[in-house]
C-alpha cells in the first residue's frame, strides 16, 4: 500500500507562486508515474500534470502549460508541483496520484491511478 500525503498548498494572490510537494511511504521509484489532479467545488476532478517514471517524459493541461512545472525526486520519494501566474480559476483541491501499472505508462486521466492523497486547498485570490 502507498501513501501519499500532500503539503504546500495556501492562500495567494492573483500572479503569485506556490510549490506543492507529495510525499510517498514508499520509493516513488517503484510506483512509476505520479499525477496531480485538481476539484474546483461543484466540478468534476480534472488533470493538471504528469510526470513518468524516471522524470524523462512531463504532460500538462492546457489550461496550465506554461504556467506549472511537475518534477520528482525518486531519492526523496517526492513529487513537486511548481504552479506560478497562479489564476482564480486555478482555486482548487489538489490531489496527488500514483500509478503502478507499468514503467512505460502515464496516464492523463483518473481513473488508472490507483493511490490518492487526502488533497492539499490553494485558494488564489483577485
């Protein structure tokens, strides 16, 4: 079983930064790819960023590229995710993921994740 436990997320205002880590009980080495998902309240939980095994290969939404950088670091067993030019609109709980399905695998949506967080709020005010 992993167990990923979120922290960094706040309140900031409009054009500001936050970082979010996700740290691991586990080797994030052994877990393969990692994710970050979001839930705006009343909305659907949607994809932010993914990052595979080794780091070599990133994905974004749209509605973040540019402005968010997913990293990891396998020897600290932790994921990162730099959000800067944060919007209002970007006011969510995040999630980070795991997935074990296989070292070639990343996956951009849900459901294939199959280890969650409890969620970390960032709050981004105009």
């Amino acid at each position: 079983q992993v167990q990923l436990v979120e922290s960094g997320g706040g309140l900031v205002q409009a054009g500001g930064s936050l970082r979010l880590s996700c740290a691991a009980s586990t080797r994030t080495s052994s877990v393969y790819a990692m994710g970050w998902f979001r839930q705006a309240p009343g909305k659907e939980r949607e994809f932010v960023a993914a990052i595979s095994w080794r780091g070599g290969r990133t994905y974004y939404a749209d509605s973040v590229k540019g402005r968010f950088t997913i990293s990891r670091d396998n020897a600290k067993n932790t994921v990162y995710l730099q959000m800067n030019s944060l919007k209002p609109e970007d006011t969510a709980v995040y999630y980070c993921a795991a997935d074990s399905s296989g070292p070639m695998m990343v996956h951009t949506t849900a459901d294939p994740y199959e280890y969650w967080g409890q969620g970390t709020q960032v709050t981004v005010s105009s």
